[in-house]
C-alpha cells in the first residue's frame, strides 16, 4: 500500500497533469474541497471510498491516468 505522502503526490500530480485545480478535481470526484487539500497536504489519508473514485477517475482519463492506475493502484486498464 502507498504511504500517506505518496498519496498526497499521486493526487497533486494527477490534478497538474490534467491542469485541473482543487476544487475542480473535489467535483470531479464527488468530494469536497478541504478533503482534496487535506490530502495533498499529507494531514489526512484518502478513505478507501475516495481511492476507489479517484482509481475510477484515472481510468477515464488519457494513457497517462491509465499509467497512474498500473502503478499505484496494480490494476489493469
């Protein structure tokens, strides 16, 4: 399993790389905005329900997010 900062990477990095902002990757994701601040911070680990958004997410987006999901959450596109 990935550590709390790998997460707040992962998820920082999926936003710019998709030059989406906080509060647009929240929306995205059905969340709110302090909980996508509270992660990229490293103050609070993603629950599993918002891992499996944010794994959702990834398979919805171009290789790169594809990328992503093989890497840190071990699955296949």
């Amino acid at each position: 399993m990935i550590e709390r900062k790998d997460w707040s990477q992962v998820i920082r990095m999926v936003r710019a790389r998709h030059g989406m902002t906080q509060e647009q990757f929240a929306a995205k994701l059905g969340v709110t905005f302090a909980s996508v601040n509270r992660w990229e911070n490293g103050r609070v680990t993603p629950s599993r329900l918002a891992l499996r958004q944010i794994e959702d997410l990834l398979r919805g987006l171009d290789s790169d997010g594809c990328a992503l999901l093989v890497e840190y959450f071990g699955g296949e596109t």
